[in-house]
C-alpha cells in the first residue's frame, strides 16, 4: 500500500523543508508536526511499530503533507477567514458542529486544516462509513484524520482522549442539496451529536461556514448513476463545466469561493455524562436550537457578505 | 481436593498447551483430555481419550470423573483446515453435547472456560475502532465459520444463565502469532509476497500465542467470569504487519474476489470470506476489561508480529528445531498406569 511508503518518506524530511518559501502570515508553520497525545501507550512493552499510524488510523505524517499540499489552497485559492477562532477549547474534548455543502465539500478540509495550523491541535473529521468502502480514497481519508461516526469512537475521542471532534449533522443531504437550495440547512440527522456530546461531558461548538455552497455548486443529479455506482448522489457540478479542460481534477478541483468561518459560543448542557440514554425531546430541543443558530449566523454573514468571491 | 479439569481438543494447539500448563499446578488433581487426533506434545499426567464430542460419552467423563472445570478449547477459528460440516459438527454440535453433559442434574461442573474468537464481531465498514465486549456485530455473518461461533456463544451464554451457579468464562481471542502456532494470517505472511485487498490498508491486532495460553490459565486460577476480549495493545495497518515481516504487498483486486478465491487457493492462498473481510476492514478490540481483572500482556499487536518473524527467520535458517513428538498409546499408558514405574517421590 502506498500511503504508509510515503509516510515514511516524508518521516525524515521535516528538517529540510525549512528552506520552503515561508507564507507571509509567519503564523503557518506548514510541517510543524501536531503533537497527537501518546495515548494506550503500553507500559514497559517492546512496541517495534514502523509507522506513526494512530488507533484512529490518522498519521500526523500524512496529515503534515496533507497540510503542505492543501496550505496554498487554503491561503491563496478560497483565502479562509476565520471568526471566533478562540472560542475553540485549546484543551480537553469538544465537539465541533457545521453546516455542511458542496458535492466534494469544501468545509471540512478547510476547518480541519485552520485549527490545526492556528491551535497545534488534531481535528478527528466523524463521517459516514461511505468513505471506508472505497479503496484508495478509505485508506487516505483515514490517514488525514477520517473516523467513521460512531458513537463508541466519538465517546472515547471526545471523553477518554480529549480531543478535538467535527461533525455534519446534515450528512449526504447538506453536501447534496443543488445550488437553489444553498444555505438552507437539512435535518440534523436524529440528534445523534448531541447525545454523543451529553453522554462524553463535552461542549459542542458550533460553526457556520460561508462559501463551501459556492465552491463546487450541484446543478443537476443523476439518479440512475448515482444508483448504478452506489453513492448517495451522482452531481453535475459547475466545477466540471467550469474546468472542464482539466479533464477528471477538474472535478474535483473546488471554484475560488471566498470561505468565511464563524465559531459561535460553545453549548454545555447541564446532564450528568455516562448515561445510557437521555430524554427524547432534551435532545431534540437542543439539536434544533444548535441547528438555528447555525442557521441565523449564515443568514448574517450572507447579508454581510458583497461578492461570492471576495466575501 | 484439587480440581478435576476436562479439556476438549487436546490434540489442539491450545488443548495441549494448556494441559501442559495444567499438569505443572499441584493444585490441579485430574486432568482429562478428549480429542479425536492424539495430542501433539508430551505429557506427563494428562489422560487421553480418543473421542469425539458426543453427548453419552462427554456425560459420562463428567459423571465417572468427577469433573468440576472444563476448558472448552475445542472450536475450530480457521476455516481453511476443513470442511464446513466439519466445522458445524466440531463447533456447534460438540458446544451443545459438552454444555448438555455439564448442565446434566447432579453435575459436579462450577468453572468452564471458552475460547472463542474475536470474529464473532465481523469486520465491516460500519464497526466501530474498537469493539467492546458488549458491542454488536454490524452486519450479519457471511463466513461460515463466524455463524458456527456465534451459535456456540449462544450455548454458552444460555448455560451460564441456566446455571447461575457455574462461573462461565468466554474468551474472545484477536488473531494470534507466534513461534510455534499455524494460523490463516500466519500462512498469509511466510508467503514472499503478503497478499493485501488494494486501495485498503486495515488495522489489524494481534495476540501472542503465549498471552492466549496465559489468559485462560489466568481465567482459570481466578475463577473469573464474564466475557473478555483477549488481544494485544494498539492497532497495525496490514501495509506496516508486512513492513515489520520485511515483506511487500501484493495488492489483490477489490471487486471479483469470489471468482479469484479458488484459484488463488491451488496456489496455496487460502482468503476464506472472514479473512478477506478482516484485509478489508480490519478489526480492533478493547481489551481493558480482562486488565482490569489484573491480566498483563506480555506482548503488543506490533511485538507479537516481531517476535513472530523473529521465530520464522530461525526456522528458515536452522529448519524446524523441535523434532515433531508421536503419541504411543502404549507407552503413554505404561508410563501412567503400570506398576514397575516408580514415583520419584
């Protein structure tokens, strides 16, 4: 396989990479390795392992080359903005919470990638098991930071490791609404977030992204593609229209949206954690008052905002 | 009095192992060993019974020898060693004859110990990093042998609810390594190239042979019961197992493997359905809760797998060490039973 041969590659390389042109915001320490918290270390145990593969299967080599790659992109290409970044807990577990949008969202790289530079600390990204059955694109995404949104990994990322976790409760609805549904969010799924949030004693941080709906807009779907492949929805982007000279990138190549971040103030709720079930409706309320003021904050940055592609 | 011991598949790694572990216990009186092959290693004191699993004869062995700790050994977790009625018969039938027997009325049976394996979770994308003893398996099971062991822990379970008395002890063990043992990944990791599902690089755990034997006699000793998961600390990509081998991948194709499987078998791969599941997906499980008991690992997933290779480079430079040891029914019984041996005592 070859994501492992390239980790250990790029293993011995972060001194020399000193000489890379330096952004002119000093504060992106490209290479900087985030420390990942050692955790289920065994005691006194010869542990011979060859790759820094965590139990997540993220591997902090493959992230800081994830993160050289995308950095460009993430300065230059949609010049993401953030807003509110220090609300962000710089210790113990949160759950973060986002809109979601874009046939190949543009949202979760980009806060991953932002926090990751700006607070040294690694984003777990939770997200349907879709990705794990696909050969290549499984392996990578588990590499960068990937983890399949169960409730037993997130409770022992968020409450046993005290990390940081992102999650789209709006799933494959947000990212495959078409471009006149823009900024209109989708169910929150069945709360599932906030409960994961309660039973791990952990605040939820909200987050409203701007400019994701407009980096790669759905047109059009397909269903009986999308069915004869096994995907949730099969798009028509403008992204393939737009470069279509790129051939199979351009599709995956995102358009310069400008990407605006808002982190709205952390929710903590006040239930005992551990519980093996909470109330229905607790859940309900607080998923749908999450989801408005995700909802109100775009509103509010939409009507600020004077160009799709200068924000 | 010290304790009775019934072993089933003492002809098995682990049987046998397990009784030669036993017989070094003063506090163990009996042991009783049932297999249908003879046992593969020697023993000083355990009596063999060439038998297979049936009900009249287990009752009677519980019965005349007044058994009180059975260690169930005896389930088959590799399906490529024989067919899958075999299987059913071994697995299935011979759990519910030998709980049948132990649940008889009158029974002297209060400790038994199960080995079972971890591949009763599966291996799916939608499973979770870490399987707790509690979790379900995602997806209903595709390999044969899966269901054969989940019925078995079924039994298991409804013994230990009817006999409330009786402290039952399942262990699920992760995929075991060593020096000595044969196992499918074992097989699949002395070939020069390690066969691997392309585009999918999974995170597999390991167990040590020798923790596996621990874990049961540790079981035993404590009269601990429950459900424990039994594998090593931390999770491997399959990609960095082979690295530590010395070996390279040979990528198989992700789609059309059910056509490729018998082919590939004449070639002396054997992929049973469970085992390209695993290459695919993986599988962790949590084994904090037997650590909690006072269980300590000797080795991780990632120094099972390098004292495992470390065990095939001496093999393939001085051969197979240990000349293999043939069971003589005769002098096994003379050593045992006749009077001109003499106690060293």
């Amino acid at each position: 396989m070859a994501p492992p041969k390239k980790a250990t590659k790029t293993a011995a390389k972060p001194r020399s990479t000193v000489k890379l042109p330096r952004s002119a915001d000093a504060r992106t320490p490209s290479m900087a390795l985030v420390p990942v918290p050692k955790t289920d270390a065994p005691e006194g145990l010869d542990d011979p392992r060859r790759s820094d593969v965590d139990e997540w299967g993220r591997s902090e080599h493959m992230r800081a080359l994830a993160r050289r790659v995308y950095g460009p992109l993430y300065r230059n290409w949609h010049r993401v903005e953030w807003e509110g970044l220090e609300k962000i807990p710089t210790d113990g577990g949160a759950l973060l919470v986002s809109n979601h949008a874009g046939a190949i969202p543009a949202d979760a790289p980009a806060i991953m990638h932002g926090i990751e530079e700006e607070l040294g600390r690694p984003v777990y990204g939770l997200a349907d098991e879709m990705f794990k059955r696909m050969p290549v694109v499984g392996t990578v995404w588990s590499r960068v930071g990937g983890v399949l949104a169960h409730p037993d990994n997130a409770y022992r990322l968020l409450a046993e490791q005290k990390q940081l976790a992102l999650v789209f409760p709006e799933g494959t609805k947000g990212t495959g609404k078409t471009y006149g549904e823009r900024y209109q969010l989708r169910r929150f799924g069945r709360g599932g977030f906030v409960q994961i949030a309660m039973r791990a004693g952990v605040p939820i941080v909200p987050i409203a992204v701007v400019g994701a709906e407009e980096a790669m807009p759905i047109l059009w779907k397909s269903a009986p593609l999308a069915k004869l492949l096994g995907l949730p929805y099969f798009p028509i982007t403008a992204n393939m229209i737009a470069f279509a000279g790129l051939g199979p990138l351009g599709a995956a190549l995102t358009l310069p949206a400008k990407i605006k971040i808002r982190v709205l103030d952390p929710v903590s709720f006040d239930v005992e954690p551990d519980q093996l079930r909470y109330s229905r409706s607790l859940i309900m309320d607080e998923s749908e008052h999450i989801r408005q003021r995700i909802q109100e904050a775009l509103f509010d940055m939409l009507r600020d905002r004077e160009s799709v592609w200068f924000g | 009095m010290g304790k009775r011991v019934l072993i089933t598949g003492l002809g098995t790694f682990w049987g046998s192992r397990v009784a030669q572990a036993l017989e070094a216990d003063p506090e163990v009186e009996v042991i009783v060993g049932l297999d249908r092959n003879e046992p593969t290693v020697p023993l000083e004191r355990t009596e063999y019974v060439r038998s297979d699993e049936s009900y009249s004869i287990l009752n009677r062995i519980v019965k005349a020898a007044r058994i009180d700790t059975i260690v169930h050994t005896f389930l088959v977790v590799d399906s490529t060693q024989m067919s899958s009625r075999t299987i059913h018969e071994i697995n299935v039938i011979g759990t519910m004859n030998l709980f049948a027997a132990a649940s008889a009325a009158g029974s002297t049976v209060r400790n038994v110990v199960v080995k079972s394996s971890t591949l009763v979770y599966g291996a799916h994308p939608k499973d979770p990093v870490w399987f707790s003893e509690e979790s379900r398996r995602a997806a209903p099971p595709r390999a044969m042998v899966e269901r054969s062991l989940l019925e078995v822990e079924s039994y298991v379970r409804d013994f230990a609810v009817d006999n409330p008395h009786v402290a039952v002890a399942m262990l699920r063990f992760s995929n075991v390594l060593g020096p000595d043992i044969t196992t499918p990944l074992a097989k699949a990791l002395e070939l020069p190239l390690v066969p691997s599902v392309f585009g999918f690089d999974p995170r597999f755990q390991f167990v040590h042979e020798a923790d596996v034997v621990r874990a049961i006699l540790f079981v035993l000793a404590g009269e601990i019961q429950g459900i424990f998961n039994v594998a090593g600390d931390g999770l491997l990509p399959w990609s960095e197992v082979a690295a530590i081998c010395g070996k390279r991948t040979f990528p198989l194709p992700p789609i059309g493997m059910g056509m490729l499987s018998a082919p590939l078998g004449r070639l002396g791969l054997e992929l049973p359905a469970e085992l390209l599941d695993l290459l695919r997906h993986g599988r962790g499980v949590d084994n904090r809760r037997l650590k909690r008991r006072g269980f300590d690992y000797r080795y991780t997933s990632a120094g099972t797998v390098a004292d495992f290779v470390e065990a095939l480079r001496i093999r393939g430079m001085v051969g197979d060490a240990g000349t293999a040891y043939q069971y003589e029914r005769d002098v096994e019984q003379f050593f045992r039973h006749s009077p001109a041996v003499l106690d060293p005592d």
